[in-house]
C-alpha cells in the first residue's frame, strides 16, 4: 500500500536544531511516523523529548555545540552507542544575524557561516562515511531557504550560507548516489518562528511580506513536516540532489 511506503518504523533519525522550531517539528514529525530521534542542539530538549516519547518513540538527547572540532563524530557516536544504527539526518541547526551589509564583521560573518554551512558539511560527510563503511542505505535532508535563490536584504551572511546549502546538496547527492545515499533539501518560505520574530514584529516590513505571498499568511513550523517524512522515507527513493519549496506561493511570483 502506498501509505506504507512514507512509514519510517524501524528507522533512526538525527535531526540537528530539534529543540526548537523547525527542526523541533521535523524530529517530532518523523518519530509520528514511527523513527526513533537524536536530537542534537547546545541547550535542553525537554519538551521535545516528551512530545516524541508521547507517540511511543525513544529520544535521545545529545547536547553540543556543532561549530567545535569533532562535534559531529560525537553526535553519530552517541547515536549508534544508543540506537545501534543511524538511518537518516535532518540538518536543520541554523542562526541568523540582521545588520547592513558594510556592518557585518569577519567574525560574525565566519560564525553565520560555521552553524549553516560548515556544520552541515561535516555532520553529512561524517554520517555518509558511517554509511558506507557500514554498506548502510540512507538520507540526508537539508533545510535550505527562500535566500538559497535571492540575495534578501540586512542578512548577507546567512544568505552566503543558504546559497552554499543548495550548493553542498547537489555536489554531495552526485557523489552519494552510488551508494544508495539520498541527499535532498527543503525550501521553507517564511515561517512562525523565533528566528523570523523581528520581521513579524515589524509592522511595515511585514506586511510587505505578507503582500508577496500568495497565500496572505505565514507558515507554521508543522506545515513543512509532510515534505520531512516524504525525503526520509520509501516514497522517495528515486529523488536526490533535489529541493522541495514550502513557501505558500512566494517563489511563483
């Protein structure tokens, strides 16, 4: 049955940012629909861990800062120390930083690109070796942004590093493919989350926004789960370097 093949029973996934926002609907999504989560971001995941121990799934916690030296081989070591496996890997850890362009220093530059770019890069090459070593099939699933395609303004570097997200989901799902390895990417639009809260509370600057969806609304968090457990499942074997856009219209006008 076709239902069958988005199940995830059996499967464990890593979801990186899981203690709040996307990444914390993400992991919540996949244990509904049947994985068992690690859950990697530098503060407390209570409340995730209740809301999948809830559905019946086991959580693990795993509190670290990916932008330090060997943070991922960490996080994959705990996982298979706990789990025994590790099938899937959700990069959704990201910051943000809004200043002018000619404002931004080297250092915060360098730290926008660290958490985005770089610790996607390392978790992904440490998760794919794992898989292969082990002759393991598996998917990754990087969450990009509306700023992988337009410049944006007052967030060069966060744009820099969305740009080098689509960019390390192509090259990496080339190179992957042979070994059965899916590498894939979401697209969210403008979402109900911590990150975008100046915007929505700048009266001007949001309605300008608004004006440019067609849909007339913000995203929610849940409203990108659905294209999550499509990627990390069966049902999309047959798709890799791609990216599923989730912006109620933004990108069609």
């Amino acid at each position: 049955m076709i239902l069958d093949k988005f199940s995830l029973a059996g499967k464990v996934a890593i979801v990186t940012g899981a203690s709040r926002g996307i990444g914390q609907k993400i992991a919540i999504a996949l244990a509904e629909a049947g994985a068992d989560i690690a859950g990697v971001a530098r503060s407390q995941q209570e409340e995730t861990k209740q809301a999948i121990e809830a559905v019946g799934r086991k959580f693990l916690a795993i509190q670290v800062d990916l932008t330090e030296k060997k943070a991922a081989e960490e996080v994959l070591k705990q996982t298979v120390s706990y789990f025994g496996k590790a099938d899937i890997l959700v990069n959704a850890a990201g910051i943000i930083l809004r200043k002018n362009f000619i404002d931004f220093t080297e250092e915060e530059f360098d730290m926008v690109l660290k958490v985005n770019l770089k610790a996607v890069f390392l978790m992904s090459q440490v998760f794919a070796r794992y898989l292969i070593e082990n002759q393991r099939k598996g998917k990754i699933i990087n969450i990009g942004s509306l700023l992988s395609f337009q410049g944006g303004i007052l967030i060069t570097p966060y744009t820099v590093s969305k740009h080098g997200v689509l960019g390390l989901t192509r090259a990496m799902a080339n190179e992957l493919a042979k070994y059965g390895i899916n590498v894939n990417a979401i697209i969210p639009g403008y979402f109900e989350t911590e990150m975008t809260a100046a915007l929505r509370a700048d009266p001007e600057r949001n309605q300008k926004i608004l004006d440019r969806i067609p849909m007339g609304r913000w995203g929610k968090p849940e409203e990108l789960t659905g294209a999550a457990v499509f990627l990390a499942s069966e049902a999309s074997d047959y798709m890799t370097g791609s990216y599923i856009i989730v912006d109620g219209g933004w990108m069609s006008r």
